[in-house]
C-alpha cells in the first residue's frame, strides 16, 4: 500500500465494495453498530462531512457508547440511549465530547429510525 494515503485507501475500498447497508426495514435486525456504520460510509460517499470527523465517528462507535452499540436500533429507547450518555459523562468525559455523541446519534435515528425523536438531555 506504498504511495496510498489514508484519504485514497477509503475512497479505493469504497468505490470496490459500494454501500454496506441500505436502509433497513423496521423488522430488520440493525444494531446501532451496524447504523453507525452505514452512517459514517453513507457520510464518505456523500462528502457530508470532512475526513477528521468521519474519523470521529469511528472512534464513538468503536471505543465510546459500548453499553448500547450492540442493541437493535428499533429497540432502543429514550431511556436505554440517556443512560449510555450518562455513562460517558462519569467516565469525566467533557460535557461538550458529550453532546458531539448526542448529535451524532440523534442524526443516526434520524436517517435510520427517523419516528424515534428521544429527549435527550447532556448535563453533569
């Protein structure tokens, strides 16, 4: 892989394996791994956002939220996603790392759940 950077090696492996998951049905099994995932190459096809925030967005879902990224996103409840953000905040998060999460996963309802709209609310 000498002589591809970073930014080409992700375009290389999009353009040969194409989208990874369509939009699901509501009988699907989609753990909200599996949504992030399809959000963040959704993000890269579409150049919604830049590469150092894509690169984020792995981070939250390989490292951060582990107490509900492998739940079925149409099972998760308002409740189950407040608790997950709490957990973060006793880590010593930052609130403001805390509310980068909230967003991404309330734009993650949005285009995978989008009749899931939870109150979420990120304070210490």
């Amino acid at each position: 892989m000498k002589g591809l950077n970073k930014m080409k090696f992700k375009e290389f492996i999009l353009k040969i394996m194409g989208e990874p998951v369509n939009k699901p049905e509501e009988t699907e099994a989609l753990t909200l791994r599996d949504a992030f995932t399809a959000y963040i190459w959704d993000c890269r096809k579409n150049n919604t956002y830049s590469e150092p925030t894509i690169d984020s967005y792995e981070v939250i879902r390989d490292k951060h939220l582990q107490f509900i990224i492998d739940v079925n996103i149409f099972t998760l409840d308002e409740h189950l996603v407040q608790v997950a953000l709490d957990n973060e905040l006793a880590k010593g998060l930052s609130l403001s790392t805390v509310r980068k999460y909230k967003s991404v996963l309330l734009r993650i309802f949005k285009a995978y759940r989008p009749d899931f709209k939870p109150n979420l609310v990120v304070r210490k």
